[in-house]
C-alpha cells in the first residue's frame, strides 16, 4: 500500500543553513532516502520551498481567489515529503521514525486511495 509520509516543522526551528548540525541533517536525509531506494520503497519524495513562496488558489461562487502563503496560519509547514510502498501503516510508521525532521517537527502519515 502506499502512504504519504508528510515532513511538518516550524521553517525556524531545526538546525539552520549553515552550521554542521545542518549538514549532519541533510546526511541524515541523504542515508534514509538512500535507505528506502535500497528497500525498495522509494516512490517519490522532494523538499519544498519555503511557505513565504506558496500560492493558495480557492474557488468561490465560481470565481478563482488567488492568495500569497498557505491555506491557513499555522507554526508547522509542510517542508516535504516521501512516497513509500509500505506493507502495512506499521511498516510506514517504522519509516517516518527515521525521517531527520521527526526529531523536531512531526511526519503525518497519510495512505493513498487507489480508485
């Protein structure tokens, strides 16, 4: 089954560009993207830009309103994310514990529905 395993984090918190712990961090990114590609696991996953550079499109009484950042005003954003094909959401959870940000922020783990 696939699951979305979402990265939310506070874009302050966490270590910054820059500093070793940064570097360590994008290592540790490095190693578990390495990790589930070997598993065979990996479908997709990317970092996103900053929410400062979101677009929020809503569509009322027929009429596209167009609007600069995220959906709603929240500390946690999305930062990224991974596609896994998991055996089961116990497999899933093994893997969002390994994601760096989890030390951090939180990894929201979604299933995809197959229609």
């Amino acid at each position: 089954m696939q699951y979305l395993l979402m990265i939310y984090a506070a874009e302050d918190s966490g270590p910054q560009p820059g500093t070793e712990e940064f570097t360590q961090m994008l290592d540790g990114y490095q190693k578990f993207s390495d990790e589930v590609q070997a598993d065979g696991v990996f479908i997709a996953g990317e970092p996103l830009d900053s929410v400062t550079t979101a677009t929020t499109v809503r569509v009322r009484g027929g009429q596209s309103q167009i609007s600069d950042g995220p959906f709603a005003e929240t500390k946690e954003a999305l930062g990224g994310y991974y596609l896994l094909d998991c055996e089961d959401l116990d497999h899933a959870i093994a893997y969002a514990a390994k994601i760096p940000s989890a030390t951090y922020g939180s990894i929201e783990i979604r299933p995809i529905i197959k229609y």
